[in-house]
C-alpha cells in the first residue's frame, strides 16, 4: 500500500468516525424562532417585573369591576348556588371557586391574622374577615380573572406570581390595614375570597385585599 | 473516481453532513399528513409508571374511557424512563395511532416526542403532568400542585406546630410537579423559622425507594417530628419505615394523591393528611377531549387546571377511590 492510499484510507476513517459522533451530538440544532423565542421567554421570566406592572396598570384599575359586598353577602345569605352563578369565578376542573369583592365596612372584631367587618347595615356580626397574617395560596392570582394560566409558559413560573403577589400585599397592604383595625373604625377594601368548603368559607368571607383604607 | 476527486469530495461531504445533523436534531411544530386510521381508530394511552396505583388508575380510567367512545386503547408503560417513553412515541407514530393520552416522565424531556406525534398528525393531550412548553399538545389537563400543598402546608403548621423537625421527600426531579408540590409546601412552612427541615432527598415518587431514603433518613435524624412526601407512594414507604423503626406513633407523615391506602390510612389515623387529586377526573377529560379533536373540535384551552383537595381525618369520610364519594 502506498503512503499516499494509506493517508487517504487514515483521513477517511477519520472523517466518517466524526460524522458518525456528529450524527449523535450534532453541533447545533435548527429550530423554528417560535419555539426559541418560548424558550428565551421561559428562561428568563421575571415574577417581580410582571407583578410591578400587572399591579399598577391592571390590579388597581381592575377595582371597579369587583362585587359590592353588601349585594354578594345578601345574595349568598338567599341561595349559594344563585350567588355563585351570578358572581363567582372558577379556574379549570373542580369544587373551588373565587368572589372578587369590593366594598365597605365597619370593625367588629380584631384578631390574631384578621379584621372582622359588618358590611350590612344594623348588623354586628362579622360578615367579611380581611387577612392580616401571612398570606398563602393563589386567592388573588386567580380570583380577579385577570391572570389566566395560559398566558404563562410553566406552572412553576405562573406559581411564582403567586409569591410575588402575596408578598406585596403583606409589604404594601397589610401595615397600614393593621394600624386602621379598630373597633368601630370604617374600612373600605378591594379584594378576593376563595371558597373551598362553602359550608365554611362563605360565613365570613375571607379576603384577601390589595387595596385597604379608610373612606 | 480518481483519488483527487475523493480528495476535494470528501470535506464537501464532511460539511454537508454537518449541517445536516443539526437540523435534524429537533423535529419542528407543524401539522405533518394525519396518520392513517384503521377502521376502528386507535388511542395510546402512554403513562409515565404503571408501578405506582395511582397512574395504574389513570391509566386504566383513560383506556376504559376512550374505549366506551370507540377506540381500541392500547397502555404504554414508560417505566419512569425518557428513553423508553421516545420508544413508545416511535412505536406509537409507526403503527398509526389517532391520538395519544400522555402522562409525561418529563416536564423538558418529554417535548421532543410530543412534537414527533404533532408533525406526524397525532394530537396529544396531556394528563397530570405539564411539559414545559404551550406549542406542543393540543391541551394539558393538570392538577393544581401548589394550590394542594399551600393548603396541606397550613394544614402541616396547624397539626406539627410552629416549630419541630421535619424531612421531605421529593418526586422525580425532572417533574414540575414534583417542584410545584414542593415551592407550594414550602411557600407556607418556611414562613415558620422554627419548624426546621432537617433532610430533603428524592425517592423518585417510588414507595420501595421511599422506605430506603426513610430508613437512612432516620438513622441521621431519629428526633424528627413529621414527613412531607411528594406523593402517597412515597408516604407509604415512610410510614413503612416508620413503623419498622417504633416511630409511626410519634412522626406524622403527610402524602400528596389521595390514593386509596393512604386515605386508608388517614380514616386509621395512621397518616395525617393528603392532597386529593382526581385521577380519574382528569383520564375523563383527556379522552373527552380526544374524541371531540377527532371529530373535528379545535377549541381547547392549553391548560386545564384540576383543584387538588385537602383530605384529612375530620372529612375523610367524604372521599375515596380516588376523588371524591358523590362526584366521581
């Protein structure tokens, strides 16, 4: 075999043992901008400048399209299932459903982690309790239909704005709620209610505010 | 050829290979030809595990399911193992399936092969589990993970206390349910600073692995007041354990599935508390949701959230076989 064949044959092999490796582990792939821009999307997903903008440019404008209090408390006191139909919201498949909720109320209790208001007129019951403790869960995420699930790319990111949102309704709403909460005070409050158990969730009511003031 | 032409031809060669391995790399979304239906059209029901009852329950309620609408149902088994589910996706696309019902093993991993169905003409519906990506299935039917947890971590505080130790055992790492149980659990209890994880270690969402982390868990930390398992298999094995070692009368286990042994165990008070999820809820809507697709309904919504329930001793009664007594 002459030198010359024998570098050839060497080259060859060598050559095809790459293509076979790169066969496997290619050196980049192709993929379509949609699918790398969700990617890009997915990867760097910021709960904390999503929540600074939903808050100031949808939260706070949304208020006006929350339930009267008064007319949610009377319409459940008549028929809970009524008063679902006309003015709860539910997220996918199950029992659980959210009221979003907004009204006025007069201090009737105050405990450890909430502020127990009367909201209808002659009555010193508490019929609303506001959350003042440490605020858990998806109440607000998805009591105000504002956010959908579908608009993120991952649960785990959409869950994100669930900590992002509870956490600044604990730094922004709840000092000053805390400092109001006196007996016989008037609250006005924004906020939503999920109702678990209707047997014990709907009396009181427990809302989540994000807005809370006095009149 | 002469030796000069294989010379210059062969980098040629060498180049266009390349480019051609990188685009093959990653199938691209897109509606390929529809597979051929036979005369009775088939489904796949692919599940991640058939080792753990509560997927057998999903499994089984999907084929059931899709069977009384038509179809010849065929289970997959992926064993846990992304290679082995890319092995039944290729079975799958080969043998001309109309529709794919999909437990995924893996919220990344599992993309690839659900585009593979997509370009083939195979729509898939996703149960239980998420991948991590809207452009894929036609819809996701999921259990709401972190809204279970949120509440069986205040339900954790409220029975624990504010302050003890406590060990986790995680699902499988590549699961966003494993993570979304884990950030829910985890989004109240470490508000207490004094409840302290003393060990967080995955079992794979396995019972037999579960016993083994348990024992050796237990062996470092024979104090602890509590386990929180990433699922019902995995607080089976604990309690195993715990009972092997005399301490299921002093550790509270806590699971996540709402399988029936575990709720068993809760109306025995043996174990404290799980997150119900709906299996069979879920299996339902999947296989609904493939036959409207087939029959020509385009209108899903990407992702279907399923409330997961807190199942404790003072409701036990109200729940079982998975979901609850009057519903499903």
């Amino acid at each position: 075999m002459t030198s010359g064949r024998r570098r050839l044959i060497i080259c060859s092999t060598a050559m095809g043992s790459a293509a076979v490796l790169l066969y496997f582990m290619p050196l980049f792939h192709v993929v379509p901008l949609e699918v790398a821009g969700q990617r890009s999307v997915a990867a760097t997903f910021d709960p904390v400048a999503f929540v600074d903008s939903f808050w100031t440019e949808r939260l706070l404008p949304s208020a006006d399209r929350a339930v009267d209090v008064a007319t949610l408390v009377a319409a459940v006191r008549e028929d809970r299932q009524a008063a679902k139909r006309a003015h709860g919201r539910s997220v996918g498949l199950g029992g659980v459903y959210y009221y979003f909720v907004a009204g006025t109320g007069r201090v009737v209790a105050v405990e450890k982690n909430s502020v127990g208001l009367a909201v209808l007129d002659g009555e010193q019951q508490v019929q609303v309790a506001l959350e003042t403790g440490n605020i858990f869960g998806n109440t607000l995420r998805d009591g105000t239909g504002l956010l959908d699930v579908n608009d993120i790319a991952n649960s785990q990111d959409f869950n994100a704005l669930s900590s992002e949102i509870n956490g600044r309704i604990e730094r922004e709403v709840l000092p000053s709620l805390r400092s109001m909460a006196v007996t016989g005070a008037t609250i006005r409050f924004v906020g939503c209610a999920e109702i678990v158990d209707e047997d014990t969730d709907l009396q009181p009511l427990r809302i989540v505010p994000f807005i809370a003031e006095t009149p | 050829m002469n030796r000069t032409s294989l010379r210059v031809m062969s980098p040629s060669v060498f180049l266009l290979f390349i480019l051609l391995a990188g685009c093959g790399g990653d199938p691209t979304p897109g509606g390929g030809a529809p597979a051929p239906l036979s005369a009775t059209p088939k489904i796949a029901v692919i599940v991640s595990t058939l080792n753990n009852p509560w997927f057998v329950v999903l499994a089984d309620t999907a084929k059931e399911h899709a069977g009384r609408l038509g179809y010849d149902v065929t289970v997959f088994d992926s064993q846990n193992d992304p290679a082995k589910e890319a092995a039944q996706f290729e079975n799958v696309i080969a043998s001309g399936y109309a529709a794919v019902l999909f437990n995924p093993t893996d919220a990344d991993g599992s993309i690839a092969n659900v585009r593979r169905a997509k370009e083939a003409g195979i729509p898939v519906f996703c149960m239980d589990r998420e991948i991590n990506a809207t452009d894929a299935a036609v819809s996701q039917i999921l259990s709401d993970n972190y809204s279970g947890c949120v509440a069986l971590g205040q339900y954790f505080v409220k029975q624990v206390g504010e302050s003890g130790k406590y060990v986790e055992l995680l699902g499988l790492v590549g699961d966003n349910n494993t993570w979304n149980r884990s950030k829910g659990f985890h989004s109240v209890v470490d508000r207490y600073p004094e409840l302290k994880m003393v060990a967080q270690q995955s079992a794979d969402f396995d019972r037999a692995k579960a016993l083994e982390v348990m024992e050796a868990v237990l062996q470092a930390n024979p104090d602890i007041d509590a386990v929180f398992c990433g699922n019902d298999a995995m607080a089976m094995g604990a309690y195993q354990a715990l009972v092997a070692s005399g301490k299921d009368k002093r550790v509270k286990v806590f699971g996540f599935d709402g399988s029936e042994d575990v709720v068993k165990l809760i109306a025995e008070g043996k174990i404290v508390a799980t997150g119900m999820q709906f299996p069979k809820l879920m299996a339902r809507t999947a296989a609904e949701s493939a036959d409207k697709y087939l029959k020509g309904d385009r209108d899903f919504p990407q992702k279907t959230p399923v409330a997961v329930e807190l199942v404790h001793q003072g409701n036990v009664g109200k729940y079982g076989d998975y979901g609850r007594k009057e519903a499903e």
